[in-house]
C-alpha cells in the first residue's frame, strides 16, 4: 500500500509540474508569420499577445514563412545573376577602351610620318625588294633539281642493297637446312649405334640364362631322387602316431562324460545359490536413523528431529528388483499406469513389509494388516477420486469409509507420479523414494505420523493398502482403523513377506555347494589328464603330418620345378637366336647410316662458302648506298636554306606594301580610331551605370530576405515551443498510465488469504483490518483499490500459522457455547486426515492445510494435539 501511494503521488506530481510547464510557455508575443509587415502597429501586437495558437496555426506559419523565404531567396539569386553578367559586361568594354586607346595612339604616329619624302623612300625600298625575292627564287630551283637528282640516286643505291640481302637470306636459309640434316643424320647413326649395343647385351644375357638353366635342370634331378625316398618314410610315420592319437581320445571321452555330470551337479547348485542370492539382495528396507523421534512436552516420542531425519536420505537407496523389471505395467491412452488387483496386492503386500520393520526400529507395534477389504477400500478411493488437482478427494473417501463396518479412523497420503512407470519395479521404486521423503524430508508435514505408526499407535491394527490414481496416477497411501475386526478380517488376514526363511535357504544351499565342487574338482583334473595326454599325440600326430606334407611338397615342387626349368631352356633357346639374328640386322644399317652423315657434311661446306661471298657483296652495297645517302642529306638541307630566303625576303617586300598602304591612308585611319575609341568609351560608362542599378536591386533584395528569414527563425522557435509543450504532456499521460499499469500488475501478483469466515491474510502472515473487499477473487482496500488477488494454495508455514491463529481463535468463540457436560466426552471419534504433496515445495512434498470441521474436544490425544498445533492435519471426530 504504501508503495502504491507512493506510485499515485509521483503520478500526480509529475502533473502539476506538466501544468506548470504549460503556463510558463504561453506565448507572449505575436508569430512572425501573422505579423504585417506593412502594419506592424501596437494595438495589432497586443491582439496577437492575447492569442493563442495552435500546433497546426504554428506548422502554417513556418510553412508560409519558409515560402515567403524561399521565394525572397530567389530573388537574390537572380539578381546575383544579373550583377555577375553586368561586371563581365564592364570589364569587357574596359578592355575594348584600352584596344581603342592604343589604335589612336598608333594612327596618330602614322599620321606625321605620312610625308611625300617617306612615301617615295618606301616605293623605292619596294622596288630592290621585289628584285631580290625574284633572285631567291630562281636559286630555290636551283636547289630542288639538285635534290631531286640525289633521291633517283638514292633510291638505284636501295635497290642493290636489297638484292645483295636477298642472296645472304637465301644462302642462310640453305645452310640451316644443311645443318638440319647433319643432325639428322648423326641422331640415325647414334640411334642405330644404341640399338646394336642394347642387341649385344640381350644376346650376351641369353647366352648366361640357356647355361643358368642347364645347371639347374641336373640339380632338381638329383633332389628329387633324394625326396621320394623321403615321402616313403613320413608316410609310415603318420599311420603310427594315428593309432596312438585315436586310443588317447577314447580314454579323453570317458573322462569328459564323467567331469560333464558332475559340473551339470554343480551348475544346478550354483544357479540355485545365485536366485536365491538375487532374491535376498532385492531386498528393500528402511533404516530410521538414530534420534529420528524426540519426546512433546508430556514426553512422548511424538516429535521428529528433523536434523537427524535428514541422514536418512543418505542411509536409505533402493534397490531394483529384476523380477519385478520384467513384470509389465499396463499403460493407458494418457499414460497413467493401470496396475491389475495381482500387482496393487503385490505392491500393498512389500510396503507393508517395510513400513512394519520402520515401526519395529522405533518402537511401534509392527500392526499394519493387508486384507481383501483394504485392498477394495484403497482401490475404491482410486478408482473414485475426481478432484482435478493434485488433492485428496473427500467425497472418495468418505464414500469408501461407509464399506468398512465400525470405522473409527482413516488416514491417507499420497504423492505425485515420477514419469510413467512401466513396469512393476518402476512402481516399486516410486513408493520407496515417496516413503523416504515423506519420513525424512516432509518439514511441516504429517505424512510421517501415519507411515511411522503413531497415528494408530493404540490401535490394535492398521488396515493398509496401497494403489494409484486411475485418471491421475498419483500413489495413495490408505489405512483405518476398525472397531470391528471379524469383519474387516472375513476374507482373511493376507501374508506379508518375511525374508528370514529365504535367508536360511540360502545359507543351507552354500553350505551344500562344497561336496560338490570337489567331486567336479576331482573328474575335471582326470580330463585334463586325458586332455593332456590326447593332445600329446594329437601334437605328435601334427608333426608327423606336418613332416609328412613337407616332404611331399618339396617333391612335388622339385617335380613341377624340374618341368619348368626344361621348359624354360626350350624358350631361352628361342630368344637367344632371335636376339642374335637382330644384332646381324642392325650392324649391317650402320653403314648406310655413315654414308648419309659424309654426304650432308659435304652439301653444308658448299652452301657456307656461297654464304660468305653474299654477305661480302651486302656489306659493299650497304657502304655505296650510305655516301649517296649523305650527298641527299646535303641538297636537302641547301634547298630548305633557299625557302628560308625566299620567304625572309617575301615577308620584307609585304612589310613594305602594308607600310605604303597605311601611309598614304594615315588621315582617313586616325579619325576612325578616334571615333572608335569615343565608342568604346561611351560603351564602357553604360555598362557602369547599370552595374550600379542592379546592384541596387540586389541589396533590396537581400534586405527583403534578411527579414523574411527572420521572420521564419520566429516562427519555427514559436514551433518548437509548442511542440515541447506537447511532448511534456504526453510525457505526463504516460507516466501516469505507466504507474497505474505498474500498480496494477504488481497487485495481480500479491497474494492474500482467507482465513476464518470473513477475515484475510496476506504473505507475510499479517491479518488485514476490517473493511477490506473481495470481488471476483481480487482484494480491495478501505479505499477501494485493487491490491492483491485471493490464493487458495499456501506454500508458507508463516501463512498457515496465520490461518490457524484466526481459525482457533473463532472456534474457541464457538467453544464457549458448548454445554459443560459435553466438554470432557471421551466418546470414540474418527479422524480423517488429507496429507498432501505437491511438487511446488522443495522436495516435492508441500505442507498440508489445516481445517477443522468439528469442534475439536478440550481433551484429545497427545498425538492430535501435536497435528493441530503444527497445521498439519485435517481431521473429523465422529461421536457414536
């Protein structure tokens, strides 16, 4: 609560200073984009003070303003424009002014040197000069039939000296070829020089082997004359050791029939030494650790140290039963194991076995009793049970109780399933580990009162039975008491299991194991006395065996040795003579090869000396063909001097001409120079005038846009204004959605409780005052704030406590009611108690709820009393 308000307060803190935000940023002056510009007068500004504008009337007036802007932008640009083409205009005429300028200048020095004297000295100048181009000429001619002259000779030189490179190309060309076949000839003689010494050797190696044969042919002759007198021995050898192999395996098979019947004695024994060995080590127990229980306050051992209870997780393991492996657990479609009235018999029968020998250790009557009723009692339950969670299911029981005549108490426990257990040592497995936990690791618990005994204690019996939950699969542990017990024992009182008897079996059959093995003992070293002599002749019989065949494959590999080695003289003789008719062959071509190697070395001396004299020729028509060459390169370079000359000469008679030209027109020249240079003048002062014009409209129009980006500066901090007035608002709505959320959730996790008729409890144990609300299973406090939802699972002793101090204070309310009379009855009562275990404590077994139905007497039993106080057991007393 306090934590919410705290939420609620910064919510409506945050605001306030929102509101606060929202009044400091009023808007004390007019936009820029509403002001007129033309009509800027006070009254308008007061009007616009007085205002106030929107987001969307802001957005318009940057809008508007950055048209305005843009617009005002581009006026300047294009005046820019105009400003930059008027400067270019003027420095252009400037320029023509300056051209104009040194025309005049120019035209006026022409003007004095127009004198007659001048003028007939520069027709005089022309005349020499017309006289000496002519001369020039006529000696540029000269030099260019001159030139051509040399080019013919030029040329009559090139073409000899490419039919002198002709030859020496062709008679290169021919010597290659001759060398070609030089070598050629020389690769066929050597070739032909390898073939006949490879020819040699064949023959000479074909010699070696025919003799190398020969040799060996009369040595197999000789050994195989050796051998066959050899076979004929070992063969007498092997007949002898056979008969004495085949008397020692008779005297073997009599030894062997006799140790086989006493090892088939002993096996038997041993087999039934092994089941029954197997039989005891399957046996499962519980062993309570010392100072499991300690006294109550009236010094009864009715309370557990659960200290030392913890040691017995260590002490205790189960052991597997390969029998019960093998027997199979029906399985139905939503895999819940469906045990037979055979297997919950078998499975009551060995929990009841261990659970009495529990009792023993602590000193309790071992007084749990299986019988036909028990066993229909605790299947009724499981067949019944319907509640949808993990829970007892009242209504079963109390239906199952009414079968069993003079009922005077139930108990039950159970616990979930371990996975799908499929066979009947997975059963098994699963009630011993429920046991363990729930007598050594069931803190704030009472499944313990009723497996250890002390719940019935002062009965004379406890009818037990044991089976699991036919929908659920959960394991039940039923049992009750009855004052009726020929009843409840018609069918009989069925056996449980007592492994003494089968501990005595097998001691008496190791026992009678001994004589047995010596007997064996005794026939097996008779056989391995006759194992070891048989296989001494049987080892004496595969020497001579093996000699035997030794010797009949040396012969036989001399025999077919001997055959080879003639038939491979026949071959050998063979190659030999065709190894000798090929080096006959080959040694006749050597000649021919030598003839053909004489008459390419002469072909190649021949061509060489034409080759020689080819290239003496070149070397003389290169050298004539370089001084005509060089007699070009002279007329060549005296004609290109003529050229020069007759254009030097050219150029001076032009100059003389356009001189004579502007002196007899040097009046009429400088007054159009002076008019040209007033033009440019004129010209030039215009473009100046309008420099200064436009740039007169370009300073208006940067003033025009100076002001219109201002007045859009305005306007967009008018905007941001208004948009930050916003964003402090929506941040305002959302915290204040984020803290009513946040209360919120953070209620739908906190848990309260009800306790007694009217009153709640949340998860720290504390009882909430009056006027607290329940609708729809959430809490609302005295305000009417949702804090919390109702829970009906308590997972905290604390909690529990709580519930129990509520609950015990309204009963002993109701007690006061009760006549006096009543108050001490010592009626028989029944008492039902719904242990309960889910897999959300630490162990898989939660603590149990406590809820009394009756009035609970002044005067109970130590051990009820002890249940109560804890808030571990839920029990009925029924008055007869």
């Amino acid at each position: 609560m306090k934590e919410k308000n705290i939420v609620k307060n910064l919510a409506t803190a945050t605001l306030v200073s929102g509101a606060m935000l929202l009044a400091v940023n009023k808007p004390a002056t007019a936009h820029a984009a509403d002001v007129d510009v033309k009509n800027n007068s006070n009254e308008t500004q007061s009007n616009k003070q007085e205002a106030i504008v929107t987001k969307d009337q802001a957005q318009e007036a940057v809008t508007k303003a950055q048209d305005e802007r843009d617009a005002a932008k581009s006026q300047v640009d294009e005046a820019q424009k105009n400003v930059n083409k008027a400067n270019e205009t003027v420095a252009n005429a400037q320029q023509e002014v300056e051209n104009a300028t040194k025309a005049n200048d120019s035209a006026k020095e022409r003007q004095k040197e127009a004198t007659p004297e001048h003028i007939s000295e520069v027709q005089t100048n022309i005349k020499d000069q017309t006289q000496v181009v002519s001369d020039k000429a006529k000696a540029q001619e000269e030099a260019q039939k001159e030139v051509n002259q040399q080019s013919s000779n030029l040329e009559y030189a090139q073409k000899d000296v490419d039919g002198a490179n002709f030859w020496v190309n062709e008679y290169s060309n021919e010597l290659a070829k001759n060398q070609k076949a030089i070598d050629d000839a020389k690769a066929n003689l050597n070739a032909t020089q390898d073939q006949i010494n490879q020819a040699q050797k064949e023959v000479n190696k074909d010699q070696n082997r025919v003799a190398e044969t020969q040799k060996a042919i009369q040595d197999a002759t000789a050994k195989k004359d050796q051998l066959a007198e050899q076979v004929k021995n070992a063969d007498q050898a092997v007949s002898d050791a056979q008969a004495d192999a085949n008397n020692k395996e008779a005297s073997l098979s009599q030894a062997r029939q006799k140790s086989d019947a006493a090892k088939s004695e002993l096996d038997q024994a041993q087999a039934q030494i092994n089941t029954l060995q197997s039989k005891v080590d399957s046996i499962n127990t519980i062993t309570m650790p010392k100072g499991y229980l300690k006294p109550n306050k009236w010094g009864a051992l009715a309370i557990i140290d659960w200290k030392v209870a913890s040691t017995g997780l260590d002490m205790n393991h189960y052991k597997d039963d390969l029998e019960a492996e093998k027997e199979p657990v029906a399985i139905n479609e939503y895999g819940v194991a469906q045990l037979t009235d055979a297997q919950q018999k078998e499975l009551t029968l060995w929990v009841a076995g261990i659970l009495n020998d529990v009792r023993q250790q602590l000193g309790f009557k071992p007084n749990l009793v299986v019988t036909p009723m028990s066993l229909e009692y605790t299947n009724y339950i499981a067949n019944n049970s319907t509640v949808p969670t993990f829970d007892h299911d009242e209504k079963a029981i109390d239906d199952a109780g009414k079968m069993i005549p003079g009922m005077r108490m139930a108990s039950e426990s159970i616990g979930r399933s371990f996975g799908t257990p499929r066979n009947m040592n997975m059963v098994k497995q699963m009630a011993y580990s429920h046991m363990l936990s729930m007598l050594f690791d069931d803190y704030g618990s009472a499944h313990w009162q009723q497996l250890c005994g002390i719940e019935y204690s002062e009965a004379y019996a406890e009818f037990f039975g044991v089976a699991l939950r036919k929908d659920k699969g959960f394991i039940q542990f039923d049992s009750f008491a009855s004052e009726d017990k020929n009843a409840v024992e018609k069918g009989g009182v069925l056996p449980i299991p007592n492994y003494d008897s089968l501990k005595d079996d097998l001691a008496s059959n190791k026992s009678a194991l001994a004589p047995k093995q010596a007997a064996y003992d005794l026939a097996n070293k008779a056989t391995a006395d006759a194992q070891q002599a048989y296989n001494s002749a049987i080892d004496k019989l595969t020497q001579a065996k093996n000699a035997q065949a030794s010797v009949k494959s040396a012969f036989n590999d001399v025999a077919a040795n001997l055959g080879e080695l003639n038939n491979a003289l026949v071959a050998l003789q063979s190659n030999l003579k065709s190894a000798s008719d090929k080096l006959d062959k080959l040694t006749e071509s050597k000649s021919d090869k030598d003839f053909d190697l004489w008459k390419a070395n002469g072909f190649y001396d021949a061509t060489k000396q034409d080759l020689d004299g080819a290239k003496a020729d070149a070397d003389n028509m290169q050298k004539a063909y370089d001084k005509v060459k060089a007699t070009y390169a002279q007329a060549v370079a005296k004609l290109n001097q003529a050229k020069s000359e007759v254009k030097q000469a050219q150029d001076q008679l032009d100059g003389l001409k356009s001189n004579l030209v502007a002196l007899q027109n040097a009046d009429e020249n400088a007054k159009k120079a002076s008019h040209d240079l007033e033009m440019a003048q004129t010209k030039l002062d215009l473009a100046k005038n309008d420099v200064q014009e436009l740039q007169v409209k370009l300073d208006k129009a940067k003033t025009v846009l100076a002001e219109k980006e201002t007045t859009l500066d305005s306007a967009k901090v008018e905007l941001a204004k208004i948009e930050k007035e916003e964003a402090a608002k929506q941040a305002v709505e959302k915290a204040q959605e984020e803290a009513k959320k946040s209360a919120e959730e953070k209620a739908e996790h906190t848990n309260f409780y009800k306790a007694g008729n009217d009153r709640l409890v949340d998860s720290k144990g504390q009882v909430m005052p009056q006027g607290y609300t329940v609708k729809d299973n959430k809490v609302y406090d005295v305000k009417g704030e949702f804090v919390g939802v109702v829970s009906s699972k308590v997972k905290s002793r604390v909690v529990a406590h709580a519930i129990a101090k509520v609950e015990a204070k309204e009963e002993t309310r109701s007690s006061a009611l009760v006549s006096n009379s009543n108050a001490f009855s010592t009626s028989a009562f029944k008492q039902n108690k719904a242990h309960t275990v889910d897999s959300s404590n630490r162990n898989g077994l939660p603590a149990t709820g406590s809820q009394n139905t009756n009035l609970i007497s002044l005067v109970g039993f130590a051990v009820a009393s002890v249940g109560s106080l804890m808030g571990l057991a839920s029990s009925k007393k029924k008055q007869r």
